[in-house]
C-alpha cells in the first residue's frame, strides 16, 4: 500500500513537472512557432529553479509557501489570490510546485495539485499575486477485456488486465459486468472453471494515470457452454439498459443473489464455504458477508415473517407471485419499515447480515421455496429473460448489437483497445 502511495506520487509530481515545464513560460504570440520552442527550451535551462513539495498532515498552506521562499506579506497576497481554493479541504499531502528565477530569490510561481486533475497556478507580477484554475483533460478510450475463469470472477480480471487496469479499475470493471448480469448470473456461485467473458467498457485516465472506469457498453459470458450477450443500448423509449442478444431486457422478475456481488467475501470466491458447505447439505445457500451488509429482496413480495426462527436466528420470509418464498437467516437486524405484511420490491435493503441462530460465523442463509419446498435457487432462479424490447426499436439494437459483438470476435485475452473518444 505504501509503495502504491509513494508510486501515485511521483505521477502526480511528474505530471506536476510537466504541466510545470510547459505552463511556467511566459505567454506566447500566437503563431510564432520559432518563439515557443526557445521559450520552452529555456525552461529547461537553469534559467529556472524548480521546487516540489507536498503538503505535511496538519500543516497550513501559509506554512508551507513560507518554507518555499515566500515573505508573509506575499503569502498573504498569495493566498488571497486563490479564491478558487477551499482552505478548510485542501488534502494532506498535495503536491506544490514552487517556480523562481535564477536571478531572483522569490519565487515567480506556485502550482497546487488540488485533485488528480485540478490544478490551481499562483503567479506572481511585481508584488502583486493572480490565481488561475487548470483543468487537466482526461482520456476517454473504449477497451475490451477479455478473460477465462479459473477460479472466480476476481482472479479471471486479474490474470488478464494486471498489466494494463490498476487493482481498483480491475475490481471496479469485475462489479460492473456482475450488475449487468445479476438477474441471470450469481458471478459468486454460478462461475465454473473454463467458463469465460469479454467485456466492453469505456475507460479514461487522467494525466497521473489515475484510471476510471466508465459505462460497460457490451458483455458476453460463456457459462457451461451457453452464452449469454448484453448489450446496452438507449433510444426514445428505452434509456440505457441491456437487452441479451434475442432482444429481451437482461432485467427479470428476480435477482439471481440476494447480495450484491460486490459485498460477498473475495475471500471465498466461487467456492463454497469450508465450513458451512453447499446447498445439498442444509438445503440453502450460504454467503460470507461481513455482519451489517445491506440484505436485499430477490424479487417484490409481501414479507410473511420477520422474527426469531430458531437454527435461523432472525428469519425474514417473504411471499412472492406464482408460489415463490425466499428466506434471509442468521440476520443482525431488519431494515427499519420491515414488518409482517410490509409490501417489499425487488433489490430493496430489507435486512443486515449477521451471525445469529446456529451460525460459526456471519454469513448469510438463503432459501428458495416453491410449494413449500427447498429448491436449489440454479434452478429455480434461472432466467431466460425479461421484456423484450419495443417493435420499433428491434432493427437499431440488431444493428448495434452486431457490430459490438463482432468487434469482440476476436480471441485475443487480456485488454484490447477498441476506440479513442
Ligand atoms: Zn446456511
């Protein structure tokens, strides 16, 4: 973690460098070309002394422009002249460039990394100080990463987009397409090894080569030989949502996982708990959550308990149409509203996870019950799809959808980039 820290650092303060070296010249006649590159080659020079800092914990910016050669009259004028700059929030820690001249000894110029992609220059003219704001651009491209499951979802995106997505774009691109599939595919128990994914996503990165990941555009997943497309796609009368590849919205009348992927322990991955086993021993599933993770409904329904239930500890049912009952066990609490006879919808946070009832530790229980019986939720649970899409807008979305998938075709893995925006 330390490493990362002091390497996300030295981005900042090259980036710094090089908005530096560019910015800290005077400014230019337009068209004179000639002009601007000796300009910028006497940057270079030791025409210019540079200096970087950051900001220590708990120190105040005066203190700072202090150690960097300003008088407290200047630091004064310095600081008036950042009206763009909240004093209360400036992070611990941020980086300062510090520009003089050779010949002089105050400094001419004072650039403050506000955020990854904010700069903020105090320039100096005489006795005088003016603060300008620089937003820093940020490249938006459109990558396809592709992967095979070896032993979850997590590993997979690892594997193949180590080298070119940072761990949290990584993670945060694994969420992204579990939420595209979560009323088809439980990504934490329905993954095998060999099934595999490619997934199309907009990425951008700023100048300290910070990633975001954006909006994922398209996705296909091979699970056990079937494949499932999504494709997201907007008109008039649909606003961005995914439809599989016959048309039919990738939403359904229940979720395949009454928790959210990304609250599910890694640490488990797709294996079943050591300790408490798989669905044939006790007739349930089990999810390692931390106590207090959000609990949500698997589909709308009418709660039909919600109190001790022995083995369970606090049991919360609910009754859904065509005969379906789920069952949330081992819970610290119920959602407040919670009650017999509360109507419920679908993904509403209707209780917390906990480790009460006959539980070695916080997980929790789940249970799907048709006619009365436990039935193991693969089954009961799989879904073929939801609406299909409106008439009038099925030639559009075969259209996008053919050449989405067809620019997915190829079977290189790892990440590709597929656009420049
Ligand atoms: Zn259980």
């Amino acid at each position: 973690m330390k490493r990362h820290i002091v390497r996300v650092g030295l981005y900042c303060l090259v980036a710094l460098a090089l908005a530096g070296a560019l910015r800290f010249t005077p400014p230019l006649p337009e068209p004179d070309r000639k002009a601007a590159e000796v300009l910028v080659a006497q940057a270079a020079t030791p025409t210019w002394k540079l200096r970087f800092d950051t900001l220590g914990r708990g120190e105040s910016l005066q203190a700072l422009l202090r150690r960097g050669g300003l008088t407290d009259g200047e630091v004064a004028s310095a600081i008036k002249a950042a009206t763009s700059l909240d004093a209360r929030r400036i992070p611990a820690g941020m980086p300062v460039a510090i520009k003089t001249a050779a010949t002089d000894s105050l400094p001419s110029e004072v650039t403050l990394q506000l955020s990854i992609d904010r700069l903020l220059h105090l320039r100096r003219s005489g006795d005088s100080w003016a603060g300008t704001d620089e937003q820093l651009p940020w490249t938006t491209d459109t990558i396809v990463v592709s992967g095979t499951i070896a032993s979850n979802l997590y590993d997979a995106m690892d594997a193949s987009a180590k080298g070119d997505l940072p761990a949290a774009a990584r993670q945060q691109l694994a969420w992204s397409l579990a939420d595209v599939y979560e009323y088809r595919v439980d990504m934490s128990r329905d993954l095998q090894v060999g099934d595999e994914f490619k997934v199309v996503a907009e990425r951008s990165v700023a100048p300290t080569g910070a990633v975001r990941m954006g909006k994922v555009i398209a996705a296909t997943f091979k699970l056990s030989g079937s494949i499932i497309d999504a494709v997201r796609f907007a008109s008039e009368s649909v606003s961005g949502q995914y439809f599989d590849q016959t048309g039919k919205s990738m939403r359904a009348a229940f979720l395949r996982a009454p928790l959210e992927f990304r609250r599910i322990s890694s640490v488990f991955g797709g294996r079943e708990h050591p300790i408490l086993g798989g669905w044939r021993l006790h007739k349930g599933t089990d999810y390692a959550a931390s106590t207090g993770t959000p609990v949500r409904a698997i589909g709308d329904g009418v709660v039909s308990r919600a109190g001790w239930g022995s083995g369970y500890g606090n049991l919360l049912e609910i009754h859904h149409r065509n005969g379906y009952v789920t069952r949330y066990g081992h819970l610290s609490r119920f959602a407040s509203g919670v009650h017999v006879g509360s109507h419920v919808a679908i993904g509403q946070t209707v209780a917390y996870v906990g480790s009460t009832g006959l539980a070695t530790g916080p997980h929790l229980h789940f249970e799907v019950l048709i006619g009365g019986q436990q039935r193991d939720p693969r089954v009961a649970l799989k879904q073929s799809g939801g609406e299909p899409l409106p008439k009038t807008d099925r030639s559009a979305f075969e259209q996008l959808r053919d050449r989405l998938l067809a620019s997915i075709e190829t079977p290189s893995l790892g990440v590709v980039r597929l656009a420049l925006h």
